[in-house]
C-alpha cells in the first residue's frame, strides 16, 4: 500500500513536472525588445505605450529594456506593415488600437489586425453622447424624437470618419432609426470645442474629455453607450440600453499586439509579463487618473475579441449612408 | 490683487533652485531643438517627455514649457544664419532674415528677433494671467465657418498685399494646397493621390517643403551664381552685432503689434505661431512706408512676425489652461504630459492646483528672461558661424536639411522629396515665383480643408453659413476687400494717369 502510494506521488510528481514548465527554463526575451507605436510621440497611444514601458522599467518585471519606436505613416499601415514583416520575431510588438483595427478594413488593405500575434487589450475608453448644459434634450428619447421630426437637423460632433466616434454614432443612428448630422473633426479635443462654442447640438466624448465642463455646468452627459454604467466617477449616466436604445460598442480598446507566427511560449510571456503591468499601483493610478476602464484581456481571449470587432466594424460599414 | 499675490506665490515656486534648473534645461533644449531643422518642440517636448514621470509635475512641466518657447527663439537662428526655418513658425523670419544676413546684418536680426522675442513672450504671459478666463471665450465662438473665414483672410492678404505677381501667387498657393491634400483625408480616413504608396499615405510634411524649398533651393541658386560671403566677414565686429538706433526705432511698432497679433491668434484654436508669424508679416508689409524693401532684408519682416510667434505661444496655453484644448502640436503633447501626472487641464485647474498653474506662469516670466540672456550671449558665437568658409556652410546646409527631413518618420522617402522640393524651389526663384505662399499653404491647407467641409456640412451645402455670424461676415468681408482693394486701387490710379494724359 504504502509502496503504491510512494509511486503513485513519484508518478504524479514527475508528470506535473512535465506539465509546468519550471521558471528557469521558461521562454525570456534575450535582446531588448522593439515597441513598436503607429502613432507620433506624444499623442494618446504613445503616452500609453511609454506608460507601459517605464512599469516595466521601474518595477523590473523584465530582464531586458524595451524600446519604444514610432513608426508613423500611413495611418497606422506603416507600423502594421513592418510587424507583418517580422514573422516570427519573438522580440517585435506593437501597439495596437480601434484605429489600426478599422483603417485595414476601410482601405481594403490585404493585412489586418487579426494577422499579428494577439496579445493583451489594457483598457476601455468610453463613449458617450454630452449635449450643452442648456439643450432642450433631457435624455437620450428627447433627442431621438427630435431628430424623428426633423431628420439630419441634429448636429452631432466626433472623431474623424472611420473613428470609434463615427461608428459608435452609425450603430446609434440604425438601432435609433435616426438621421442625425455628424460633423467630424480631426481629433476629440476640436470636436469639444465645437459643442463649447455652440456650433453643435451635441458630441460623442470619452468621459475624461468632458468631465470637467460636466463640474463647471457647461455639458451635460446624456448616455453611455456600454454595457454597464462607468464603474468609477460619472457612475449616475445612465447606459443606452437603460434609455431603450441597444447600443454598444466596447471596441475603443487600446493593447499590444505581436509579431506575426510568434513563438507560443514567447506570446505566452508576454500575455503574463503585460497582466503584471496591469496588476501594480501605478496602472491602477493611471486609470483612475485619465478615467478609462480598466479591461484587461489576454491571448486568444483578445483574439477572439479582435475578430469580433472587426466584424462589427464591417457590419456597420455596409450599413447605407455610413461610408459617404 | 488675488491675482498679484497668486503670481508671487508661483515666483517662490518657480524661482526654487530645482525648478529654475529646470526651467533652464528646458530652454537650452527648446533652442537647441527650435534650430534644428526637422525636430520641432512637439519631438523635443515628446522625447524629454519619460524624464519627467519622475520629478515632481511642476518642475516637470516647467520644463516641458522651456522647451516650448525656447523653440521659438531657436528657430530664428538657422532662418536668418542658413535660410533654414527650424520651425514652421520661422518661415517668414528666414526670408527677411537670411537676406539681412547676407548684406552683414545678422547679428542685427537675431538680436531684434531676441528682443523682440522676450517682449511679446513677458507681455504674452501678462495677457495669459490677467485675460485667461475672459478671453477663452473669445476663442470659442470661432467655430468651423469663422476658421475657414480666417483663413481666407490670411491668403487673400498674401495675394493683396504681394508685391509679387499676383496670379503668380495665387498658382503657388494653389500647388501648396495641392501637396497638402496628398495621403489621409484629415476627416474621411481615406488616402487620395498616393498612387498606392504607401510612403504617400501620410502625406507630405510641410518640413520637408520648407526645407527643401528654402534650403537646398538656396544652395541650388548659390552654387549657380557662385556668390560668396566675403562681404559678410568683413563686417563680422561687435559693433556690428547689435542693430543701430534706426534699426530699433524701425522695429519698435512692428515688435508692439506683432505681440497683440500674436496673442490673438495664439488663442484661437487651430490656428498657432505659424499663423501668427504669417500674418503679422502681411500686416508690416502693408503698413510699411517701403514695402519694396520687404524680400530684400527688411527688418520689421524679422520684428514683427518673431514677437508674433512668441506671443502666440503664451496665447495658445489660454485654450489649454482654461478649457483643457491644445491649440498646436505642441501644447497636445503638454497636455499628454498633464495627464500622466494626474492634472487634468481644464475648467477645474486653476482652483484645483493653483500652486501647479501659477508656478507654471511664474515660470514663464523667468524663462523669457533666462532665453534673452541666452540667446543675446550666444549671438556673437552664432554669427561667427558665417566665417566658415562658403563651401563649408553650404554642405552643413545640406546636411542640415537631410537630416531634418530623415529625423521627421525616420524614413529615407522624406529626403528624396524634400530634394524634389528643392528643385522646385530653385526653379520657382528663377521664375520669379514667391515661394513663401506655398509653403504657408502647404501648413494651412489641411485646416482650410476640415473647417471648409465642417462649416458646409453643418449648413448641410449651404454656403451661407460663412456669413452667419459676425465675426465670419467680418473676416470674409476684409477678405473681399483685401483682394480687391489693391487692384481697385491700382487702376483707379492707372485711369487718373490715363484721363490727366488725355487731357493734355
């Protein structure tokens, strides 16, 4: 008996040991790793990306420094081209956004997204609809029935065409049977000033742009359009869904993203080194800070994910009157 | 006095050893970067940006705003030494500038344009302390329409006041517009006139223009006339440095209203330093009693439009401070700083962190000072560089620009067109084409476009949404009168000649 039960826990032992690969022998990058960023120095995704970087940095999680590089042009398709060029490279990732996932899908282009290795979605950035602190809309119903009366009489202001703004506002419009009169603009900052200076009736922003003119009594949130209410600061808004209106759209995701045909054990890495960078205080204090969600997602999760948006994005681009 | 009191609180911030040696950093770096071609103080501020995550956040962003006005004395130095604008906001001072420079008067240049530049950065701060909250309203009511409005304004008084051909500026404004609509439709995301390249995808950066265009062009033209620069080293001695009475008496005006000019347009959104520079240099040229003189080496040309682009930086933080809205590239990247540590700008900042936004402004007024000091220093130092022999500097120019148009993306494509650039622009100054209007609406362009279509799709087609408003009504109408006046005028004066020829 006691024979049986020695082998059988040499036995289990032995398998489990097979089963876990051992810390030291688990995959570590060996050379600094390139981090690829689409986007200028500076901007929105680049301040994330250094974000990430000097958590890795300051909190050793890495034994090998990563390097931040923009590779901008093309709107994104420069950085997307160039990972796809480093098949297999165990030590390329980039950075990765709704932007990079939609501009493929608008171009046409033979590469998208869901070619690079996946690997994590950090965070949720919200969208919500704010009108001027005096609009005649009280909630979301005022403004459809409004817009009911007078199709394409509504001024809507938002990111460019292509942007989460514009389709988040596609998907409103075909669920609200609407026309509504989307202005773009080139980025969230011009389009609040738009709203500010009175020249819209209304804007899709992320809660951090417009929060404090929400305090000052300039701007007036109507709804967010989530699955659930914002989980910090603005939590009284009510969701869409709430108001009767099935609008979604968690797509506004930023994450990192491989080289294509990455080594497994190094993908697997990576998915792990990047949930420790979401794991520590300073992340949490950046969330808190610029008021985004906290959503981390890792691997074949965020595959999955990433597959999903891109079919949402097609669905509503195919809608009529989306894409002028 | 709340205000007073609050200013002296932030000089006991700002004027703290740790924060002024920042602050001093910030603007040998922001110099530095200001003159090089191709790394503006968005890149400089981007990538002095990681060191800051560990200082306390007013040292840090007293820094950052070092950077950022230090650029703009900065870019005058290679304008007027090289005829290289360093920063988009230069192009007017390297016109009148580097002429200046050739005829000996350099020193003259780069002094009027640090003065000038330290008077229109203190009394820029000033306005931005005591104008901030009023004035930020202002800005707003310039919606889509009214920017388009202001814009017209701005071409047409470069065509109005040209002393050029004026269909030949127009031609180069219209090929600027042209290049600025290649690679992403700012609104729609779609590409046009790429021709499947992807390295056109992005666009055609208006650095790689200017510096082709007044870079290489120059060098282009001083390899076929042979010229040399003897005459400038003859004159190279300290007494030559500095401007004479009648040099600072015809400064005097444009500096005053360079910094007016400056500060408003600062304050409007989108449009910035270099739109500021542009027009205080149309609107010099037109109050000049010796227009001729402009092109050729006319110091108000430098005066006015370096006050202008100075002012207008302390201008552009007014939208920043008090609504939380970056005005430029720069003042975006400032405001990704803010958020990283944890300020967000807007409404709430001036109650919320006053020791933050006062330290700031306190930090300004020391700044100004510390980049006079520098920059006036250093002015025997730069002027020198013209003593290195002509072929030498005329490689360093080419350098200069290679690297410049290469440090933008990083991508050899940008030096092949910003060579390409400089063929055109040789060729434009042998054609007696004004090169000026093409580079200001190669940087323009873009914007005319996006507030263009957003004003005719807010009126859902409907043109007259251009003169809805008043201010839009104002700007189209001094737009019409701009274009049209001159021309009224020339032949109003051509029939006289011809009825009193008549007559006799």
């Amino acid at each position: 008996m006691r024979t049986h039960l020695r082998t059988a826990l040499v036995l289990g032992l032995l398998i489990a040991g097979f089963l876990l690969p051992a810390p030291g022998f688990a995959w570590q990058p060996q050379r600094p790793v390139q981090y690829i960023v689409p986007w200028a120095a500076g901007g929105g995704s680049d301040i994330i990306a250094r974000q990430v970087v000097a958590i890795i940095d300051l909190e050793k999680l890495a034994p090998v420094p990563f390097v931040v590089e923009n590779r901008v042009g093309g709107n994104a398709m420069v950085a997307l081209n160039y990972t796809m060029g480093k098949k297999g490279d165990p030590h390329v990732l980039m950075f990765a956004t709704f932007t990079n996932l939609a501009v493929p899908l608008m171009e046409k282009l033979p590469n998208s997204l869901k070619d690079v290795t996946p690997i994590a979605r950090f965070l949720l950035d919200e969208q919500m609809i704010w009108v001027p602190w005096n609009s005649p809309y009280k909630s979301l119903k005022d403004m459809v029935e409004a817009a009911r009366k007078a199709p394409n009489s509504i001024k809507i202001s938002g990111a460019s065409i292509g942007s989460e703004d514009h389709f988040v506002d596609a998907l409103f419009q075909s669920v609200a049977g609407v026309k509504l009169n989307y202005i773009a603009f080139r980025g969230g900052a011009d389009a609040v000033l738009a709203i500010l200076g009175g020249h819209v009736d209304a804007a899709w922003l992320n809660p951090s742009e417009a929060v404090d003119h929400y305090a000052v009594k300039k701007l007036r949130p109507l709804g967010v359009a989530s699955q659930a209410r914002l989980k910090t600061g603005m939590t009284d808004v009510p969701t869409f869904k709430e108001q009767g209106f099935d609008v979604v759209f968690d797509s506004h995701f930023r994450g990192v993203t491989g080289a294509p045909g990455m080594p497994a054990e190094a993908a697997a890495y990576y998915v792990d080194l990047m949930k420790r960078v979401t794991q520590t205080a300073r992340w949490d204090k950046y969330i808190k800070d610029t008021m985004v969600s906290a959503a981390f997602m890792g691997g074949k999760e965020f595959g999955e994910y990433l597959r999903n948006s891109e079919n949402l994005v097609r669905r509503l681009m195919a809608l009529p009157g989306v894409m002028k | 006095m709340e205000t007073f009191e609050m200013l002296m609180r932030g000089f006991s911030i700002a004027l703290t050893p740790t924060n002024l040696f920042f602050g001093a950093i910030g603007c040998i770096f922001g110099t530095f970067v200001g003159a090089m071609p191709g790394i503006g103080a968005p890149t400089g501020i981007a990538v002095l940006l990681p060191l800051t995550f560990g200082m306390n956040p007013t040292s840090g962003i007293i820094m950052l705003a070092g950077i950022y006005y230090g650029s703009m004395y900065g870019g005058t130095i290679t304008s007027v030494l090289v005829n290289v604008p360093g920063e988009s906001a230069s192009v007017m001072t390297a016109l009148e500038g580097h002429k200046m420079a050739l005829r000996g008067r350099a020193g003259a240049a780069l002094t009027v344009s640090s003065v000038g530049s330290f008077i229109a950065g203190t009394i820029g701060v000033v306005g931005l302390m005591l104008l901030a909250e009023p004035v930020a309203g202002f800005g707003l009511r310039f919606g889509p329409a009214e920017q388009f409005a202001l814009f017209l304004f701005a071409f047409t008084s470069l065509v109005g006041f040209s002393s050029d051909s004026r269909s030949k500026t127009l031609v180069a404004i219209a090929a600027g517009l042209l290049i600025a609509t290649i690679g992403n439709d700012p609104l729609s995301g779609r590409t046009r006139f790429t021709f499947g390249s992807l390295d056109l995808m992005g666009g055609i950066d208006f650095v790689t223009v200017a510096v082709g265009i007044f870079g290489i062009g120059e060098v282009l033209i001083a390899f076929e006339q042979n010229y040399k620069m003897e005459f400038v080293e003859s004159r190279l001695g300290l007494r030559n440095i500095f401007p004479t009475a009648q040099e600072w008496a015809a400064s005097a005006w444009p500096i005053c209203r360079g910094t007016v000019l400056g500060f408003l347009v600062g304050i409007l959104p989108a449009a910035g330093a270099t739109v500021a520079a542009f027009m205080s240099y149309g609107v010099e040229k037109q109050l000049s009693r010796t227009p001729e003189q402009f092109g050729n080496g006319a110091i108000e040309g430098v005066a006015g439009p370096e006050a202008a682009n100075n002012s207008a930086t302390a201008g552009a933080m007014v939208p920043l401070l008090t609504l939380g809205i970056p005005g430029s590239a720069s003042t975006a990247v400032m405001l990704g700083a803010f958020m990283i540590w944890g300020l967000r700008p807007g409404p709430l900042l001036f109650s919320k962190n006053p020791d933050f936004v006062w330290g700031l402004i306190a930090s300004m007024y020391v700044g100004n000072v510390l980049l006079l000091i520098l920059n006036v220093g250093f002015i025997p130092a730069f002027v020198r560089m013209l003593r290195i022999p002509f072929s030498v500097l005329m490689a360093l120019v080419v350098v200069f620009c290679v690297l410049g148009s290469y440090t933008l993306g990083g991508s050899v494509f940008d030096i092949w067109v910003m060579a390409a650039f400089g063929v055109l622009g040789y060729l434009m100054r042998k054609l007696d084409f004004p090169q000026a209007p093409l580079v200001f609406a190669v940087v323009l362009g873009p914007l005319v476009e996006v507030t263009f279509r957003q004003a005719l799709t807010m009126s859902q087609g409907s043109a007259a949404i251009f003169v809805a408003s008043p201010i839009a009504v104002t700007l189209v109408a001094a737009a019409g009168l701009v274009l049209v006046g001159p021309l009224v005028w020339s032949l109003r004066r051509r029939a006289g000649a011809a009825g009193t020829a008549g007559g006799t």
